[in-house]
C-alpha cells in the first residue's frame, strides 16, 4: 500500500509538473502573440467632409457595425461603475484574464478623437492594430476588414464629428490567463486573424440583394459565427449567440416575422431578445431594404 502510494504521488506529481511547464510555456507563446508588431502598408482612404456622407457614417456605425455595443451609447467607452453590475459587452476588469477597455473614441479626455489620423483610423478599424503597431485586443477588425472604402471614409469622417466626451479609462491588457487563451483563441488579437496584404473586393452594389446582405451581414458574424451558425458573444463568453442560418429558429419564420424579430427584439415564439447581448436596440435603425436584404442572404446560405 505505501509503495502504492508513493508510486501514486511520483506520478500525481510529474503530472502536476508537466501541466504546470505547459502553462508556463503557452504564457509565453501568448505573450509574444500579444507583442507582436505588425507592419501594415495602408492603402489610403479618401475621408469626405460632406453631410450626406458624415450621416452614411453614422448610419453605418450605430446600424450596421454597431460600434456603441462596445465603445457605449456616445462612444466615449463603457461606464466601468454600470459595468460592475450588468456585464458589458467587450468589457472586463479582471487581473487574471486582462482588462478589455473599448476606447473612448471621442475628443474628450482620455479619448482618441484628435489624436487620430484618418490612417490611425484606418489602422485600427480595418487592421485591428493600434498606433504602436501591435494586435488591438477583441475589437472585431476580422470583419469590419470587409467594410469597403466608401463605408469606412464615411464612418471615419463621422467619428471626427461626434461630440467630446469626458472618460479616462484604463489602458487594455491581458493578464496571464487571457495570454494563454490567446494562444487558440485568434479573436482575442484581431490582427493575427486578418490577411494585411490581401487585395481588397470590389465595393458591393447596394440593393436588395443577397450579394449586400451577406456585406450588411459581416456584422452579425462578430457573435453568431463565421457561417452564422451560432458562437459565443466576444467579451461575454458564457453568451451564446445561436444559429441564425435556416437550420435555426430563422429556418420557421417569414420574412417579416424576421424583420419584426429585428426591430422589436421580440420573436416569433414570444421572447425579448436581450439587447445587452444582441443588438436589435441598434438593428432596428436598418432600412427596409437593408433588412430585406440580410433575409435574402440567410436564405441563400446553406442551413447550418
Ligand atoms: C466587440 C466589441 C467592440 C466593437 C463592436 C467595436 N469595438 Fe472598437 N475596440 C474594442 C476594444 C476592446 C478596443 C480597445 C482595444 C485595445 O486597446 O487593445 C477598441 C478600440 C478601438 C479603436 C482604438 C484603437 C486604438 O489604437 O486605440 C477604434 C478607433 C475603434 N475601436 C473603432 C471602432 C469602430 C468604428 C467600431 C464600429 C464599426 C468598433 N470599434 C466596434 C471593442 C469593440
Ligand atoms: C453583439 C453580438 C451580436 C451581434 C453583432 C448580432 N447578434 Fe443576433 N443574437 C445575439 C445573441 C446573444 C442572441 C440571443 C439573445 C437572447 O436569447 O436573448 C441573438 C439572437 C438573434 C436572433 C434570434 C434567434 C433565435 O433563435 O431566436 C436573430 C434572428 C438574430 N440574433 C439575428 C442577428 C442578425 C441578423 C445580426 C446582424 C445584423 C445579429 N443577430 C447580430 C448576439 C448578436
């Protein structure tokens, strides 16, 4: 029985220590993934200072790419007192996972808006690499790479007009166990996720297609997953985002059961999506078209 145990506690031991060298080793191969430079030749922008286009901008940031999910309702970043209480998405604070701090993206103290080039802009948006050159933590760049020139000029010459808001926050960071889930997790370093040099689509012909709905529909993907067959909601892992192809709940509804689920939250079986988690609260800014458009796609993809 002692030799038993003692054989017992040799390998219990060595286990331990072999478990314990690898979370040593993938600390350190998540900590050079977060330390990685990345040098990016930006093709350039052209950023309009008309209205119709400032407005194009803020359509598409508060419709489509929902950059008030994160960043907040005037996107001066998340209140860290409201988000002790009620989780916020892209929000943590946490000395063991790491601190994810949407920034402040006005001209406000502690906010970007000024700071800014319209190639920081672009760095950032459609990079996911921020002004010193490494990986943006979670900022969903993967798809908002997509967003064509025209979307992009005029959403950054929107973020130049919005008013300056007061909010210093922390600056973002992961701590050990956020380094060593970004050894598999690619979302967490949106940069490490994004071809740099891929020759960019052409713009999409804005209609009521399934060719701009599945553009419209790069948004959705940030939670729902990249065939939109359901994942986890980027910042609030434990939130399922589900399937939303046909072969989900959307595969039993019309049309306009899908779009009433859009503007209301409400489905067709009679539940209030949360909006903390999907944001119908800022889909339903979406134009007819734009939403007919969306529907078309989810028709056109294979059920999941
Ligand atoms: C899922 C959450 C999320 C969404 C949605 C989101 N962001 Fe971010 N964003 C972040 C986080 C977190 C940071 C800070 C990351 C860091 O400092 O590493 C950030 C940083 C930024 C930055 C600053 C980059 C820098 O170098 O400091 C810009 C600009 C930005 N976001 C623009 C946008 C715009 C525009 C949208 C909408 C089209 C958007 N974001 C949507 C989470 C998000
Ligand atoms: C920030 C994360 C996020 C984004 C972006 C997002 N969703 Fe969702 N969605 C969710 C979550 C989470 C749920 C489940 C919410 C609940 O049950 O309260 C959900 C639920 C849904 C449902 C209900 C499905 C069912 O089974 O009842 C539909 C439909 C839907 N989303 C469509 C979309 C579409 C279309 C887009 C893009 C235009 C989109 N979502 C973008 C997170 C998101």
């Amino acid at each position: 029985m002692r030799r038993f145990l003692k054989w017992f506690g040799i390998i219990a031991g060595g286990l331990l220590g072999v478990f314990l060298v690898l979370l040593v080793v993938l600390f350190f191969v998540g900590s050079q993934k977060v330390n990685r430079t990345y040098d990016v030749q930006l093709a350039p922008v052209a950023v309009p200072t008309d209205a119709a286009s400032i407005a194009r901008g803020k359509h598409y940031a508060e419709a489509v790419g929902v950059c008030q999910v994160c960043h907040g309702q005037d996107l001066a970043g998340p209140v860290v007192a409201e988000c002790k209480d009620v989780p916020c998405t892209g929000f943590s604070d946490d000395p063991v996972f790491g601190k994810l701090m949407p920034t402040n993206l006005t001209s406000g103290r502690g906010g970007i808006g000024g700071v800014f080039t319209d190639d920081d802009y672009v760095r950032a948006i459609r990079h996911g690499i921020s002004r010193d050159n490494k990986s943006l933590l979670i900022m969903p760049s993967e798809q908002y790479n997509k967003i064509s020139d025209e979307d992009l000029g005029a959403m950054i010459a929107y973020l130049k007009t919005i008013d300056p808001v007061d909010n210093e926050l922390d600056e973002s960071n992961l701590g050990p166990l956020g380094r060593i889930i970004a050894v598999i997790a690619g979302g967490l370093l949106p940069a490490s996720q994004i071809d740099h040099s891929a020759a960019r689509a052409p713009s999409p012909v804005v209609g009521v297609s399934a060719e701009y709905g599945g553009y419209l529909a790069e948004a959705c993907t940030i939670c729902h997953g990249d065939q939109l067959t359901g994942s986890k909601v980027p910042g609030n892992e434990r939130v399922d985002a589900p399937n939303i192809t046909l072969g989900g709940a959307p595969g039993d509804w019309t049309k306009s059961q899908f779009v009433t689920t859009l503007r209301s939250g409400m489905t067709p079986r009679g539940d209030l999506l949360d909006p903390r988690f999907m944001p119908w609260n800022r889909f339903n800014q979406m134009t007819d078209d734009e939403l007919d458009a969306i529907w078309l796609y989810l028709q056109s993809l294979p059920a999941g």
